[in-house]
C-alpha cells in the first residue's frame, strides 16, 4: 500500500530500539493514582489506549524520583512499596503488546512540589526544594538542595532506572523543562547559586548531566534516554531559544533523544500547552532551530494533529519525531488512521482544556471529543449487542450523531433525523471563528462516520411520535434554541448562533456583543482579533463563568490583549442605531456604542419537543442540550452511554 504520509509513517532506531512510526505520546499524567502512588488499573487501561491505536511510543507520566524532596502525589517507583514494581510492570506490558515502545517520564517538581494536589492548602505544610533559596510569590519559602541531597538525588535516579527497565519499559525520559526541578538549575532565573552548580551555563548544566549520567549508569548502552527541555522559557529573566540550543548542544552526548517543548510553570501554560488561540505547531520552531545544533534526533511537540503537516515537518528535515498529548486524547487511533491512509476520519482535539481542567477539579480524566477517556477500564470497544434493535435519534447535532454512531456500531438498525437540512446541529455556527473552525470539522466528521457505519440519515425531517412508531429505541437530541431577549430594536441584532450566516451585516468598526458567557466572549475575542473596537456587555459581575479553569484564565487573558472592553453589572434596556442603552450598577442609563450588535445571552433546552417524545418508545433516552444547555462533552458522553444501554 501506498502511503500517505511516507515520512510519518518511516520507523526510526533511537539507541538499540525501533519505533514503528515517527508519533509518538507525549507524557500525560494518569488519573488513577492508588493512595501509595502506584498506577492505578484506569490509568494502565489509559496509557493502554494510545498504544492500541498505533502510537510508537507510550510514555508514562510523571514518575517522582525523589519523593524526600518531592511529595507531590504522583506515581512513585521503589523496591520497598510491595505494589509499586507490579503496577509499573504491568502498565508496561499494556503498552508493549500492542506493538508500542513503554517510555516513562522521570521527573521532579522542585520548588514547585505539590502543584497538582488537590488540597491546595497542603502545599503551604511542604517543604520546596530548588537549586537556591527563594521565596515563591505565593509566599512559600524554597530551601536549596544541599550538595549531600544532590548526591543521594542522583544515586536515586540510578536505581529507580534500574527498576523502570525492570518493569519493562524500554525507554526513559528524564524531564529537565517546563520550569521543574532540572529546568530551575538550567535556568539563571531560579539558579543563582555559587558553588560549582550555579553562575555559568557550564555549571548550571552540572547537575543535569549528573543525573542523566546516573540514569546510563542504571539502564546501560543502548537503552534509549531521551531528554525532555523547554527550548526556551518564555519569560523575562529565564532564557532564550539562543541558551536553549547551547543546552541542547551540552547535553547531547549524554541522550539519545531531544524532545524540545516550550515554557515554564512560571509563566506560559498556554505556551507549553497551546491554547486553540495559537497556531497548530507554534512551538516547533525551537525544535527545528535546536535540530541545527546537535547531532541526535530531535522531537516536536504542541498543538500537532494536522498529518500533512507533520509529514512535511519530517520529511524535510525540520524534526525526526512528533509528539502529541491532547491530540491522542481526543483520537487515540489517530496514528494507525494516519497508516491506513484515513485522515479524513480522524477527530481533531478542540484544543479546549476539558481533559486538564477535569484532572485539576476532580482528580480524573475526560475528553470533549472522546467519552471513553478516562474510563477506558470500562471497555476500549463497542461491543454488538446481543439482540438487534431498529433506534430512532431525533436530531443530527453533536449528540445525535455520537448516539447514531455508537448504535450502529452496536449493530443496530439506526435511523437519524434531523429537522433541518444541514448535520452539526450547533457547531455549524463555529465555521466562522477561525479558532474554533475544529468544532465545525467536529460535526462534518461525526456526520462522515455516521455515513460510514451505516445509518440512514433523514435531513427536514422532525422526528414525531407517530414517526418514532414501530422503533425499539429513540434516542433524543434536539439540542437548543439561542435566548432572544425581549429588548426594543433586539431586531437590529445579529444573535451569535446565526452570526456564520449573517456575518456580511456586521459591518461596523465599533460592536457590542450582549452576553458574556463563553459564546459572548470567545466572539468578542473573534471581532477584535478582525481588527474591531469590541465592548462586551454583562448583566453579572464576572464573564466566562462558564468556561473551564484552564481555559478561562486564557479566554480573560486574550481579551485583554486584544483591547475588549468589559463593562459588567450592566442589564441591557433597548438597542438603538448606535448602541445598546444600559442600566449600570448605580442605576444610571448608559448609552454603549456600537454599530452592530451580537446578541450571546445563552441556551435555552428544546424542552417542548424533547417532552413530546418521552413515551414514544420502550427505551427512551434524552441527552445534550434537550436536558440542559451544557458543552460538547456531556453531549457526546451522554450521547454514547444512551447508545451502550440499549
């Protein structure tokens, strides 16, 4: 067979090991960690997923080497936890037999211990340790390493390598980036010591090499170690991509692999985890640039999904290996859809931080895109039931589409209806805001593999009781209708739903957006982004309350750089010509200005329609926006689960 994408499919030697394919699973942490930080069962089906799905490389994340100096609760790897070598051993395994290399990622938190607890509280009882003494800006003091800890630091990496190569895992990725323990001695940022680990960058390279000598010493020649760093830092006072290949460059001898990542802890989450406001890509000139300076293979990563692009990357030489995390959260088959010459199929991740937003509130794992994250353990594959059945979905959107999908999957007779004339429900309306066009794409590929899996799809036509008659099972997914506010001249406006077919009216430099919700803001972050003064109107006191706590701080941060002016407090009376009239919080009537107006007060559930098809069928389930206005990812998680009970 004629592939594809010749160079992203080329395997690659690194040290004494062959990688199927040149993509490789960037470090994600697991969510199941048992109380003595051994992975748990979850999180071996979770690593398991990736190497299913055609992965050269599974990479484990994050093991703390040195829990004495760092106790974070992350998976640990030591002789006296009596689970820990089993746990380990059999994640591994997982992941080796499907094809995959097992790769775990040693790291270290430093000064910045415990950032993923959930108490954060706890993290003021912690001792921090760094490369000197400082005092973080949340107040917590920071203890230097003394050069006795440094040494049985050492020592320990020397011997969780020897256990990791144990457990099986055939490659190991010593993490020195991303502002954690090894990045704060190569930073001169954090690292302002005066003994033979600080000042110069000869120095301050020290204790890294140490530690990456200590892991040859433990897994010997040939076993591949590849080094993870920020390629730069990203922030006043860390270094630049010009330090950053000068690193690369001293430590090269040492690994077999650079994987050149971007940002710090400090500063950059949306650098080192590119937000859907970046380009797809946007860190690989680092990569490329530190490519220029060493001699062993170098490794890309941030915001890749894109096959053609990944395949140029490769093939001219910019890198030797791509990294993705969210990516193969989003579609874990994207590599071996990428082998079999199925692009078309693959599902792009949203880029919307569900998947670490989830980690951060409860400990646990989703994907907007993917319902199975997570939860793997609960079965990797749609089963056929037992007993076919002929399943009605009412409405095409998000999660009719998932329902049809699964259902047909499960061998079902399916059938979807959608009222209007076009599949995508809602997420037809985000093909006119570039950084969200994946969300559109998202409902073109759930239509083409609803096609694909045999469903019969019916568009005009709204789904009845009496059309529902002579069905075993009707899903319903009617989704919502925008909230139109019953404002004089509320005709003048353009609401946010419409706005992919109405765009052409908004021709004014000055637009108030009416609504300061998720929708509200992100098309405020739109318009400015086209060069427009843009004034956000709120009724609350805050905006974006509904986005996630990862991307919200991102979403407030990119409408302050784009000059969005907030005015909350403020409950919209009329829309005239030139604005909207206002009431404030003092009660006085303000005129804000605008030549157009975007109307983004919310959702309201399509409840009339969803309640009339609740008896027309044995099995009856309603899910997504019918229920409650919610986001994609509780449409398609309840979308698929509907399907599986049937």
């Amino acid at each position: 067979m004629k592939q594809m994408y010749p160079n992203l499919c080329k395997p690659i030697t690194i040290g004494n090991v062959t990688f199927r394919n040149r993509i490789f699973s960037a470090p994600m942490s697991g969510a199941d960690i048992t109380p003595d930080c051994n992975i748990g069962m979850r999180s071996t089906y979770f690593y398991e997923m990736r190497a299913r799905g055609g992965a050269a490389a599974v990479t484990v994340s994050e093991l703390v080497v040195d829990p004495k100096t760092d106790a974070s609760f992350m998976y640990h790897l030591t002789r006296t936890n009596p689970g820990s070598i089993p746990s380990f051993t059999y994640t591994a395994d997982a992941i080796s037999r499907h094809g995959a290399v097992p790769s775990v990622e040693f790291s270290h938190a430093g000064q910045y211990a415990g950032t993923y607890l959930l108490d954060k509280d706890a993290k003021q009882e912690m001792v921090q340790y760094g490369p000197s003494d400082c005092t973080r800006p949340d107040g917590i003091p920071v203890r230097a390493l003394s050069k006795e800890q440094m040494a049985e630091m050492v020592d320990t990496y020397r011997e969780t390598a020897k256990l990791a190569k144990l457990c099986g895992f055939k490659m190991i990725m010593v993490h020195a980036g991303h502002g954690w323990l090894l990045n704060q001695f190569l930073s001169p940022y954090f690292n302002h010591r005066e003994d033979e680990y600080g000042g110069s960058l000869e120095n301050r390279l020290r204790f890294v090499r140490e530690i990456i000598q200590a892991v040859r010493d433990g897994v010997g020649a040939g076993f591949p170690i590849e080094l993870r760093m920020s390629g730069s830092e990203f922030f006043e006072g860390g270094y630049g991509l010009e330090e950053g290949c000068r690193i690369a460059h001293g430590l090269e001898d040492l690994v077999d692999l650079i994987h050149v990542s971007a940002g710090s802890y400090k500063y950059g989450f949306s650098i080192t985890h590119p937000s859907m406001f970046r380009d797809h890509g946007c860190n690989v000139f680092l990569a490329k640039e530190i490519k220029k300076h060493v001699s062993v293979p170098v490794a890309a990563i941030g915001g890749l999904n894109d096959p053609e692009m990944m395949d140029k990357l490769i093939g001219d030489g910019d890198v030797d290996v791509v990294y993705m995390g969210r990516a193969l959260l989003a579609d874990p088959e994207l590599p071996n859809k990428v082998m079999a010459n199925r692009p078309e199929e693959i599902v792009r991740c949203l880029r919307c931080f569900v998947c670490m937003a989830e980690r951060g509130v409860t400990s646990t794992r989703r994907c907007s895109v993917n319902p199975r994250i997570g939860r793997e353990h609960e079965g990797m594959e749609v089963l056929p039931a037992r007993i076919k059945k002929k399943v009605l979905v009412a409405g095409g959107g998000v999660g009719g589409l998932q329902a049809a999908i699964t259902a047909a999957q499960r061998g079902h007779q399916v059938v979807l209806c959608e009222k209007s004339g076009q599949l995508g429900g809602i997420l037809n309306c985000e093909q006119a805001i570039d950084f969200k066009y994946e969300m559109y794409q998202l409902g073109q590929t759930l239509a083409l593999q609803a096609q694909r899996e045999g469903v019969e799809i019916r568009l005009n036509t709204e789904v009845t009781p009496e059309l529902a008659e002579g069905f075993d099972a009707v899903i319903v997914a009617v989704g919502s209708n925008p909230i139109v506010p019953r404002l004089p001249g509320i005709e003048q406006a353009v609401v946010v739903n419409n706005y992919y077919k109405e765009k052409d009216k908004v021709t004014s430099e000055e637009i108030v957006v009416l609504g300061g919700g998720l929708a509200g803001c992100e098309c405020a972050v739109h318009l400015a982004r086209d060069g427009k003064k843009v004034r956000l109107v709120e009724m609350l006191d805050e905006v974006c309350r509904d986005a996630n706590i990862r991307h919200r701080p991102i979403l407030l941060q990119e409408l302050k750089d784009r000059g969005v002016e907030i005015l909350t407090g403020h409950r919209a009376l009329e829309i005239k010509s030139e604005g909207v009239l206002c009431q404030n919080k003092a009660g006085a009537q303000v005129l804000v200005p605008g030549g157009n107006v975007i109307c983004a007060v919310g959702q309201r559930a399509n409840r009339d329609a969803a309640d009339a098809l609740r008896a027309s069928a044995p099995f009856v389930r309603l899910v997504g926006d019918c229920v409650r206005p919610a986001n994609i990812c509780m449409a398609i998680y309840e979308a698929y689960h509907a399907a599986i009970d049937i």
